[in-house]
C-alpha cells in the first residue's frame, strides 16, 4: 500500500478535506469508523481545552512555562488509536491527545507540566507509555530498544515514538532509524511536521526535499500524509502497525501538520511567522475537519458540540485544582528518579540546588 504513497513522487495521504468530505477508501486501506470518529473527536476537544486552559493558567502565574498542541491533535490522537493498548507508546512532548487516548488521566498530564515528578509515576503494565521526554531526538532510540526487545522476547508488541522535523537535525534520528531498518524492528517512528522549530522553519533543518524520504536510505517505507486529517493518520499508522507487527519493520510517518499556538508559553511566533500562513493553517483546523464530518453524518449536533466543549473545559479546570491541592513540588524529586544510584555529579548539583 505505501509504494502508492512515495514522498519521492510527491504523493500524500489525505483523506478528509477542509469541508469534512470524505473521500473514497482505497481497497484495503483501514478506516477509522464513525464511532472511533466520534470518540476521536471528543478526546480531541478535551485535548485543545486542557491547551487552552494551560496558556489561561500560564498567564495566571498558576503553571509554569507550557508546550502547546493546539492544531496538531489529530496526529497523536488517531496513532493512538490506530495501535494496540499494550504497544509501547514513546511520546515527545506534544502528545497530549495520544495521551488521553491511552487513558492518562488529565490529573497526571498537569502534574508533569506543574513541575511535580510524580507525574512521571505511572504503572507501566497499564499504560505502556515511556514519560514525555523533552530532550529533542532522545526518545526515538528508546523506542527501537523496547520493539526490538518485544521482538527478542517473543512478543508481538510493537512501539509508536513521536518527534518534530527538527529532532530529525538530531544524531540520534540517524541511529534509531539505522538501527531499525537493520534489526527490522517493529517500531513507527511518527515525525510531527508542524514546520517550525521553534523559530527555525524546515528549509534550515533539511536540504530534503520531505522529512518521510529519508527513510529509503535506511531500507525501509516512508509516507507523508496530512496529519490534520485523522482519517489519514489512522490509516497510515493501522498499516505501519500491521508491517510491524507481521515482523517486516519499520515505517516513517511524516505527518504535514502546524501548530497553531506558540511553541511554548514563553515564545512570541509572531516574531517569526506571518499572520497569513497562520490563518491558511487555521482554515486546515484537525478539530473543525473532523467536527464538520461528524455533522455531516449526524453523529453529532451543533448542542453536542457546545456541550462537549464546557464538559471538557470543566474537567481541566477541575484536574488542575486538584494539582495545586498536591504537596508541595520537593526539589530533590528531580534529581532522585533518573539513576538507580545517583552519580556524583548529580549529587554535587543537588547539593548545590539545595544551598
Ligand atoms: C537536545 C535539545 N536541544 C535543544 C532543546 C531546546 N528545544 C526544545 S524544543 C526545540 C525545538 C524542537 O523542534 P521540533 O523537533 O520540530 O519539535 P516541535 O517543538 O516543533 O514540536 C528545541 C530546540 C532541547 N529541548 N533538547
């Protein structure tokens, strides 16, 4: 099904146009059906008011520095639902919606952004997900080890990470995806192209054409789809899925996203990109696409729409003042948990933090 899709001929996945018309599947390609649309849409919504709600809290002096993914849902949301509960979910950190749709819940997601580190405590028999790692490029390495691990092991589980283009500028990029493509692990390496590091556009962090070409040279498929589409994601991400797991390796996805809010709390985009693109990006809105199809097909009514946006705007609001009832952040938490034994070089740091 992917040499259908070869970035090399410039060709795209896209399923969902900006009206929410849905085109015609190709055969055999997997489709999300209308009630994961419809539970698609709802993670989605809680995902851009938990957003929405962080920059409000931000700005309230209530959280500390926060990175949006507001516009970019639909990547993380349908890969998730495109893979298993028990693969392993390797996340970057613009993975909120994927988050919610392995079941994390809102209370955990906001202790990770308050600075507590016992959000990054989590049963990992029950949510099978690596923590956020905001070292770019690190994650995707991690995700090589355990799918080949799974492999060595004799299980069919395979693992999903997520990065931006830019963390493909990163060594580690190269290491994963060689190591992949010679150990045919079953890994999905998924890059978010939301087109802008920070301030840096693609044209500086590539001379390739398309992010998803790079993955011939390791031997193995590459695809670009709209990422804004979760049509399109859910059927790319289900076939990389199935490659993985029948033992035939690895798939990059290079999902043409944008993200429509600033990097973080602490950037001004303005300074770097035009209202215009902005606006055509708007126009391509994952949550309004999607919205707009469900509407179409009377799986949802403008009240529901109304509803579901004050339901999941109260549960964020609800979550983090729990959060802000947790004991107090204890600065040495931060240092305790990355070794077993902590090096000397880390307790000097402590020692010094504590003074
Ligand atoms: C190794 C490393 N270098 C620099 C940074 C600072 N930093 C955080 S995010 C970012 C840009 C990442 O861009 P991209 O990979 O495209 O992901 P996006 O933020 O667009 O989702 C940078 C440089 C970092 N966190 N880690």
């Amino acid at each position: 099904m992917f040499e259908n899709y070869d970035p090399r001929e410039g060709r795209l996945l896209s399923l969902l146009d900006v009206t929410g018309k849905l085109a015609p599947f190709p055969p055999g390609m997997p489709r999300l059906t209308d009630e994961q649309a419809l539970a698609a849409y709802k993670t989605m919504v809680l995902s851009r008011q938990v957003d929405e709600w962080a920059v409000s809290l931000n700005r309230q002096g209530r959280m500390p520095t926060y990175a949006l993914n507001k516009g970019q849902e639909a990547n993380s949301v349908g890969a998730l639902m495109a893979v298993r509960p028990d693969d392993w979910f390797v996340p970057a950190f613009r993975e909120l919606g994927g988050m919610l749709a392995r079941g994390i819940s809102l209370k955990q997601y906001f202790l990770y952004w308050y600075g507590n580190e016992w959000a990054n405590h989590m049963p990992v028999d029950t949510y099978h997900m690596m923590p956020i790692s905001v070292p770019v490029g690190s994650q995707m390495l991690h995700a090589v080890g355990l799918a080949w691990a799974e492999r060595y092991k004799g299980n069919d589980r395979i693992a999903i990470t997520f990065m931006g283009e830019g963390a493909s500028s990163e060594g580690e990029f190269h290491e994963a995806c060689n190591l992949a493509g010679v150990w045919k692990a079953g890994v999905i390496i998924y890059a978010q192209n939301n087109h802008w590091s920070i301030s840096l556009p693609w044209s500086k962090q590539s001379a390739s054409k398309t992010l998803a070409e790079k993955a011939f040279a390791y031997g193995f498929p590459g695809i670009r789809i709209d990422g804004n589409d979760i049509f399109a994601v859910y059927s790319a991400v289900k076939l990389a899925a199935d490659r993985a797991r029948a033992g035939e390796g690895p798939t990059l996805i290079e999902g043409l996203t944008y993200r429509l809010g600033a990097h973080t709390t602490s950037d001004d985009p303005t300074k770097y990109r035009s209202d215009e693109e902005v606006k055509q990006w708007e126009a391509r809105d994952p949550l309004l696409r999607l919205e707009r199809y469900l509407i179409r097909t009377k799986h949802l009514t403008g009240e529901d729409v109304v509803r579901e946006r004050e339901q999941s705007l109260a549960s964020a609001q609800a979550a983090y003042d729990e959060v802000e009832r947790e004991p107090d952040v204890v600065v040495e938490d931060t240092f305790r948990y990355l070794y077993l034994e902590m090096p000397e070089i880390m307790q000097a740091q402590l020692e010094r933090r504590k003074a």
